[in-house]
C-alpha cells in the first residue's frame, strides 16, 4: 500500500537522528481513497498532537502486545520513506494517523 504526502509535516521536530513524530491527516480523493496529507496550519498540528497524547495515554496497555505495521510513502520531492504506525484518533470530525520513521537495519 502506498499513500503519498504533500509535505514535511509543519511543526515536526526532529532530533539529530532524525526520529520524530509525524502525524499526517487523512484526506479522500474523489474515489474515496484514503490519502495521507500534512497538517494546514500549526494550530491543527497541535490541537493533533494533544489528541494524540491523550489516545496513547488511554490505549498504551492495549498497543504493547500489538504487531507492528509499517507504510511506505512517497514525498513530493521522490523520496521513498518507510513509516511505523503508532495510532489512528480523530480530532473535529477530521482522521490522523500517528507515525514515526521506520528503523533502519544497519548492515554489519
């Protein structure tokens, strides 16, 4: 499955390893796709970001013995990005999913 993205999501904050939260919204397309797009503005990428603390504070017993599942994207620019999922809230009626940038295996 792939979904694309317009952008670097706005307000992310990434630290020297590059392993921050991103959190895209879910958007249709005319055929009902899901499509995953980054936040309009920082004011929805925070009131989505508190919702998201607030989901992972309930639901954090539940989502420890869950598998994990992993997405890859593609960025405007062609880069391809490999993303776990962390959760899926909602905010206002508007979906977010919640990821953050897949580990990569380091070969030895």
């Amino acid at each position: 499955m792939r979904d694309e993205f317009d952008s670097k999501p706005l307000g992310q904050e990434e630290d020297e390893e590059g392993d921050g939260l991103i959190i895209l919204k879910v958007i249709r397309d005319e055929s009902g796709e899901e499509l995953l797009s980054t936040c309009d503005s920082e004011e929805e990428l925070e009131a989505a970001y508190a919702a998201f603390l607030e989901d992972l504070l309930e639901d954090e017993e539940e989502k420890e013995d869950e598998e994990p599942i992993f997405l890859s994207v593609t960025a405007e620019d062609g880069e391809e990005l490999t993303l776990e999922f962390v959760s899926a809230f909602e905010v206002d009626g508007q979906e977010y999913r919640a990821f953050f940038p897949a580990e990569e295996e380091e070969e030895e």
